[in-house]
C-alpha cells in the first residue's frame, strides 16, 4: 500500500480521534480529542498494528509524539485546510 503521508506534512485531526502515547512521555497512555486540532507529521511510513490491522502513522500534536490510525486524520493543503479526498 502506498504511504499516504511523508515526514513533516501537516496534518488535521478531527475531533474524537483516539491517539496513543508512548506511556513514557506521558501519565495518559491514550486521548481522545475533544475539539479538531493539527499536527506534524514524523514518519513517511505507517506501521501496521499485527493485533487489529490498522495502519498506524506518529504525528505530534498537543506538546507530545502520538499513534493515531492512517485514516482518521487527512492532509492539510496549502491554505491550512484539510485536503479530505
């Protein structure tokens, strides 16, 4: 499957998104966003969760590095908006 994200894209997270943590940054292994908010994109590949099969891509939002599943956030186009195709 072709990476739909590349390192440092810009990217929207729509509100009610689950996003995982690594347990050792933070005391919250997991939140889910109550509001949209945008992120930075930190790997050109996914990473497939063996367990459930989602591809999962790192983004960093809200001071921290996150897991969040490929499809629940969108590519933002050059005017900041989200690029939802």
């Amino acid at each position: 499957m072709i990476d739909k994200f590349s390192e440092g894209d810009l990217v929207y997270i729509p509100q009610a998104v689950m996003m995982w943590s690594d347990e050792t940054q933070n005391n919250t292994p997991y939140l889910k966003t109550e509001r949209p908010t945008t992120g930075v994109c930190l790997t050109s590949h996914a990473i497939i969760n063996p367990k459930t099969n989602d591809r999962l891509i790192q983004i960093y939002a809200k001071g921290q590095s996150w897991a969040v599943q490929e499809k629940d956030v969108y590519l933002m186009d050059k005017k900041g908006q989200p690029s939802v195709s």
